[in-house]
C-alpha cells in the first residue's frame, strides 16, 4: 500500500493516464481549445480575450467529461494555449478586463478537478528555458512560468500537487555543469508557488541533459525530475532502456515523495527517420509490457499523436495485462 499523497487518491487509490491538451476523434474534438496568433492579437486586442474566456469554458467542458471516465484515465495535461499571448507585453494589461471572469470558470474547473479526483499538468514550450545564458530568455522563462502557476493557483490545485513541466535544455556547446549551475540559480527567481510546481525532464537528443542530470539538479535544489522513458531511450541511440527495476528509476521516484510521481512515455513513428518522432499509438509490444510494472509505482502522461484514442487503447491493454497476471495493480512507494 502506498502512503503517497495527492487529491486524486482521496478515495480510489489507482494509477492514472495522461491525455495531453486535447482529444483526436469527432465527436470530442469538439471540446478542443482555440489559439490566436500575436500578429491577430495585436491588430485587435479583444481577440485573445473573448479565446480565452472559449478556452476556458472549453477546459471545463473537457474536465466534465473525464469526470465520467474510469479514474484510471482521470489524468489532463492542460494546453498552454490556454490565454492566448497572456505573455505578450502589449496584450497582458487588457487581460484586467476579464479576469473576474476568467477567476470564475477555472475557480470551477478546479472544483470539479478536485472532487473529481483529476490529476492535472502542464508543458511549457521549448523556449522556456531557466538555465539560458542570456538573461532575456531567462527574464521571458521565469513570466511564462508564472502564466502557467497562475492557472493552477485561480483553479485551487495545491502547488505540490500541480505539475508544471519543462526540460533541463540551455547547452549552448558548453558543459552540462554549466547549464545545471544557471538552472539552479535562476530558480530562484520563481515564487514559491512556481518553485513547488516545476519538475524538470530528460531530454532526447545524445548530447542533451540526461536522467543523470536533472538527478544531479535534483541535487542542488528542491526540484521533482519527470523521466521520459523514451527520452532516455533516444538518448542512447535505441541502446539501452529504462525498467521499473533500475537505479535511474527508483532515484527518479524519490524526487517526487510524497506526492505520487508522474512519467512521460512515448515511442518511436513506424517509419520516421527520426527516432525521437512519436507515435500514433504504444505499438511496441515490448515497451508497452515494460510500462505496466512502472504504474504501480507512478502516474504516466503518454505522449501520442493519437492523443485520447491511443490512452484509451494502451488503457485496455493494461486491463488485458492485469487480467492475466489475475490482479489488479497495486500503488506501491520508494522513498
């Protein structure tokens, strides 16, 4: 029995699955949010506002909907495209104007996340980067940080229990000491709130950050690593892989107690030269099986092209494991 904390376990305590941002297949596309592009926004400022009073009413909506799933798929990452260009400095003032508003609606989707034992995340993009060495980039992370740390907080979600995810990155042909040195620093230009939602990933590409340095990070500051397992993958060029048995593993879990962990798992596109590509659907055997174990000890966020369609179908093959094995999987803790 695990003794790991979250609003989600309050009353059946089960492994979750993540659909990331949006759903793949009529008639739930529906629920999707909207965007709206700098250049519209700046043409006229009521644009991104009436998107993000859509966006917001469309978050319920997709939260209502969960809210009648199995728990097991009660699991949203939320887009970023939440409040369309909330980060640009000439659109930000006019968001005064329907904030109220704005306070109102996710004040009750986060009700509903909450008594409706929905985990909740998010991903800022790849130009949020903490340990840049050039202090605009920096100065632009920490706002757009803040943007994402607001949603949770006018929602209700306890900090721990948030999730706001992004990569180690900043390399820039230097060393990875350097880039860990800079992220650690500037972490403390985050509120409170901020620092107690980040978690920071592994990266893909072979000279990247690993699992070994967002560990080492993990080191020097507060911070919770998200493993993706297939970035670890990629890492190592299709060498090597991660079980529920290695080190990185059980080190990785760790940074998260006592709130239940979260991973990311994908797998490589049929056909795509590129490895780190992803794919429609868990197609491999193999790391689908390997997965399974993994949920006992933490929550996955899968990363698909097909989006709900595909957390649904890998959702039934563990339903398929679990009825072979003749038990249902039991959350289990490291710490």
């Amino acid at each position: 029995m695990t003794n790991l904390t979250g609003y989600w376990l309050s009353e059946k305590p089960t492994y979750r699955l993540a659909t990331c941002c949006m759903f793949d297949k009529p008639p739930l596309d529906k629920m999707n949010m909207g965007t709206t592009t700098k250049t519209s926004a700046l043409s006229n400022h009521r644009k991104p506002l009436d998107k993000a009073i859509y966006n917001a009413n469309k978050l319920l909506e997709q939260l209502t909907y969960l809210a009648t799933q199995p728990e097991e798929l009660r699991y949203w990452r939320i887009s970023s495209e939440l409040f369309p260009c909330y980060t640009v400095k000439e659109i930000n003032p006019y968001y005064a104007e329907i904030e109220e508003t704005l306070r109102d609606i996710l004040g009750r989707a986060g009700k509903l996340a909450i008594s409706s034992r929905i985990r909740l995340s998010s991903h800022p993009g790849q130009f949020t980067v903490l340990g840049s060495n050039r202090s605009d980039v920096v100065t632009n992370s920490v706002e757009d940080l803040h943007y994402h740390a607001q949603i949770f907080k006018w929602m209700g979600i306890p900090a721990r229990e948030a999730i706001i995810n992004i990569h180690l990155q900043g390399l820039y042909g230097g060393k990875h000491v350097d880039g860990i040195n800079r992220f650690a620093t500037n972490y403390q230009y985050l509120d409170d709130y901020t620092q107690k939602a980040l978690t920071v990933e592994n990266e893909d590409k072979p000279n990247g950050y690993d699992i070994e340095h967002t560990l080492e990070l993990a080191s020097k500051i507060p911070i919770r690593c998200m493993l993706d397992v297939h970035h670890y993958y990629c890492h190592r060029k299709g060498e090597d892989y991660i079980t529920h048995t290695h080190p990185y593993f059980k080190e990785f879990l760790k940074t998260w107690y006592p709130i239940r962990p979260a991973m990311h798992k994908s797998q490589s596109k049929i056909g795509s030269s590129r490895m780190n590509e992803h794919s429609d659907e868990f197609h491999d055997e193999f790391f689908s099986s390997i997965a399974v174990p993994m949920l006992e000890y933490t929550d996955i966020e899968c990363e698909l092209k097909n989006k709900w369609t595909g957390v649904q179908n890998f959702y039934n093959y563990v339903k398929e494991e679990e009825q072979l094995i003749g038990e249902s999987l039991r959350l289990k803790t490291i710490n």
